[in-house]
C-alpha cells in the first residue's frame, strides 16, 4: 500500500470518533453484514461517518492491508479498528461495544 493512501485512511479514522468503512451508505446500506452494524449503531445512537467503499476500489483494496481485515464493514472507534459485523454485533450483545464507545 502507497504512503498517500495509507495516510487518506488514517486522516479519515481521525475525522470522526466512530467511523464505518462500509458497502454503501448509512441511509442505504448495499450488503447485509454493512446494514446490520448500521442498524446497531443507529439503536444505540451513535454518531459515525459512513464511508462506502464500493465507490472507491482503490480505498477498498487499502483497507484490507491497512486493518488485516479481508471483509466489509470495518468499524473504527478513536482510530483504532474494532471489527466487522460479526464483532461488531457480539460487543453489542454483551454490552461491551458501550464501553468501548465511551472508552474515546
């Protein structure tokens, strides 16, 4: 992965505290896994930026590299990766995705 992408996806998980890298967009999720983590994070009202990577091969493909994650959603919280969906919805489960959000 190039410096200059590498560096477009850290300025963009600095933006925001809570930032989803995701197939669409927020009020329109293109794959199921993206609506699901969009649909706990609106109950639990946070708010994130959306970012679709489908518009974006180039970012999509960096991602991969840049989290060691293979599939989309990636959500990041205070920069840092937390998961994809499947994490995603167990923190949300246990209570523990609360404490990570309060945690930035």
């Amino acid at each position: 992965m190039n410096a200059a992408i590498s560096e477009r996806i850290l300025a963009t998980v600095q933006r925001k505290k809570v930032v989803l890298f995701m197939k669409g967009n927020k009020t329109q999720p293109q794959c199921g896994f993206s609506a699901q983590v969009v649909s706990i994070l609106t109950r639990a009202e946070v708010d994130f930026l959306d970012v679709d990577v489908l518009s974006d091969p180039e970012l999509r493909q960096a991602l991969k590299e840049f989290s060691s994650w293979p599939t989309f959603p990636q959500l990041y919280v205070g920069g840092e990766f937390v998961g994809g969906a499947d994490i995603v919805s167990a923190l949300s489960q246990s209570g523990e995705l609360g404490r990570v959000l309060a945690a930035v």
